[in-house]
C-alpha cells in the first residue's frame, strides 16, 4: 500500500470542505478522469518500463498528489490499484544502479535517469531505502552540488536546461515530508544545507513556474527559502494574475520557445490550478481576494461532462485524442482538484 506521508497535507482538507464544493465542481468526474487516463498509460506501450510503468510527472506524479486527497473526499476505503502499481514500479526500481542502466542507456539520459527514480521513489515511497539512495546520489560537487541528475529534453515545463531545480524541488519536498527527528540529524541536516545552497545560488536564474516549486517546497522545508525571499516570489505571481481570475503559461516564464507548439493561450487551466494550488501550500488563505477569484475559476472551468480541466502542450501540436494530446490535461485536473479541496 503507498506511503501517504507526503501527500496528507493536501488530503486531510477534502473531508472538511467536500460538501462545501459538492454543487461547484465535480470530485467524481475528477477521479474517474484521472483513473481511466492511468488505464490508459498502464497500458500504453511506450510507458512500459522495469518491474511496472514508468512514472511521469505530468500524468502520474500529479495523479499521486491528488488521488488520496479525491478518495477521502469520495469516502473510498483504500489505494486505486493504479496508486498502488505506481509504488510498486518505484520500489521494484529503487536500487537500480547506473551499471545496471548503462546496459541498454546511453549517457547522459542514464545519469538523468537514476536522478528522477531516486527523487520520484522517495516522494511516492518514503521510505528508509528511498531516502538512502536519494542522498547517496546528491550531487557533490560543482555547480549543481546539492542536487540530483534530472531529465533535459528541452520540454517546458518540467525538463527544460536546468530542471534539476524543479527535481530538487520535488526532492525537498519529499524530504519536508520526513519526521522531525529524521531531519535533525546531523548527517541529513548538511545534505540538506547543500540543497538549501544549490537554491539559493541558481534560484534567479529559474522561470517563475520553478520558483514556485521552491515556493511549495518551503512549506515543508522551510530552511531552503527565506521569507523575504518567498513573498517576493508570491508577490511576483500575483501580480501576473488576469482579470478573471486565471493565469496563462506564458506567466510563469520565460520559457525556450518552441515553434511547432499550440498557439499560447491567454489564459490556461494548468497554470491557474498549479499557481491556486502553490499559494494554498504557501500559506495564502482563501480568503485572500485574489485566492478567491482563483478558486472561483476553476469551479467554472472543470468540463461538465469529461470532469477534466482542458491543457494542451507548450511544446508540440499533438494528435487529437492520442495519449500525449493530454499530458498537461492530466496535471492541471489533478493541480486543480487538489487546489479545490484544500480550499476552506
């Protein structure tokens, strides 16, 4: 059964506020979206990896953040059995060598793809062995002392040059999730100070969307941003935010541009719901005025009948109906659902 440690922040919410939202938005649909596009990967040729799926972040990483937080707002008992494929897949990879990867991966994928397992493992898994591993592969020296490999595939949002930044975010934000006493040793408090460093020497030179994730990682892990440093960032994103309430992709730039993409629009559900979302973990109250209008659209924006907030790709124009066309479909439902339910 998965670890829920790092996610029950954003879960112990939905109970409280599920009947609230009961005539807004729909939780059910939600779910139903989220699980049958994980029957969809779980059977996706492509995703086939060692030992179950593999696990991206667009698509499964957001469906793990979200779907505990639907099911207690649903009253369902137990773990999806995609939940609980998607921990497995991770645990059956977690001592993976990069030996072992070498043999059928070529460098430096290899090395980006060890990185990812071992963040992706210990945010999923929480576990001694996860955690093990992630700090044996932290890097040690250099300018990315502090961090770990992440993929580059020159794909915006989330494996652009320079994304260990977003990885490390997701690392500290596993690590935040760890019990107090884990975080005091002496050991792990200097593997932290060297992620903590690593943030604060490349935290400028990152588009917004990656500072918020330093943002939401500071929630759990307050040492690695300074107060000043976060309102200055929240501030930032507020003040990007449309008259109705939303935000746009081309907001939470700059971003590599990439010519065969969809024209951008104006405003985007991915955007909104991952900004709501981060502002929530900040500390921003839903009282807030403009958290309030934020939450307001993406009641109004869920589709009514698909239960999905619509994204397309900032990378590429995608086949209609093939399983990428909704790669960043699947993070903003997940991002919105979970802004929703934390909504009090």
């Amino acid at each position: 059964m998965i670890n829920t440690t790092v996610i029950r922040t954003a879960a112990i919410a939905a109970l409280s506020v599920w009947p609230a939202l009961a005539g807004d938005w729909s939780p059910r649909l939600a779910a139903d979206y989220l699980d049958a596009r994980q029957k969809e990967w779980f059977e996706w040729a492509p995703a086939k990896s060692f030992g179950g799926p593999c696990v991206s972040c667009h698509t499964n990483v957001t469906y793990i953040l979200a779907r505990p937080a639907l099911r207690k707002a649903l009253g369902e008992k137990e773990p999806t059995s995609y939940e609980t494929g998607l921990a497995d897949a991770l645990r059956a990879r977690v001592d993976r060598t990069l030996p072992d990867l070498l043999k059928y991966r070529k460098e430096p994928f290899a090395s980006q793809e060890i990185g990812v397992e071992a963040i992706l493992s210990t945010l999923v898994l929480n576990s001694k062995p996860a955690l093990d591993r992630l700090w044996a592969l932290q890097i040690q020296d250099g300018k990315a002392k502090g961090a770990w490999g992440w993929y580059e595939f020159d794909a915006n949002p989330y494996e652009i040059p320079g994304s260990r930044f977003f990885g490390a975010s997701l690392a500290a934000i596993a690590v935040g999730s760890t019990p107090p006493d884990y975080r005091a040793r002496e050991d792990i408090k200097l593997r932290i100070a060297d992620l903590a460093a690593y943030f604060e020497r490349e935290r400028q030179t990152q588009p917004l969307h990656s500072r918020l994730m330093l943002v939401w990682a500071s929630a759990k892990l307050p040492e690695i941003l300074a107060d000043q440093e976060k309102q200055s960032i929240i501030d930032e994103v507020l003040k990007k935010q449309h008259e109705d309430g939303s935000w746009s992709n081309a907001d939470l730039g700059p971003w590599v541009p990439h010519p065969d993409a969809p024209p951008p629009s104006e405003v985007d559900a991915y955007a909104t719901a991952f900004v709501t979302f981060t502002l929530e973990q900040a500390g921003v109250p839903s009282s807030n005025a403009k958290l309030t209008k934020a939450l307001e659209w993406l009641r109004k924006h869920q589709d009514p009948k698909g239960g999905y907030w619509p994204a397309i790709s900032m990378n590429k124009r995608r086949e209609t109906g093939s399983m990428p066309a909704k790669f960043m479909q699947d993070a903003a439902t997940a991002f919105a659902a979970l802004a929703l339910l934390q909504a009090k």
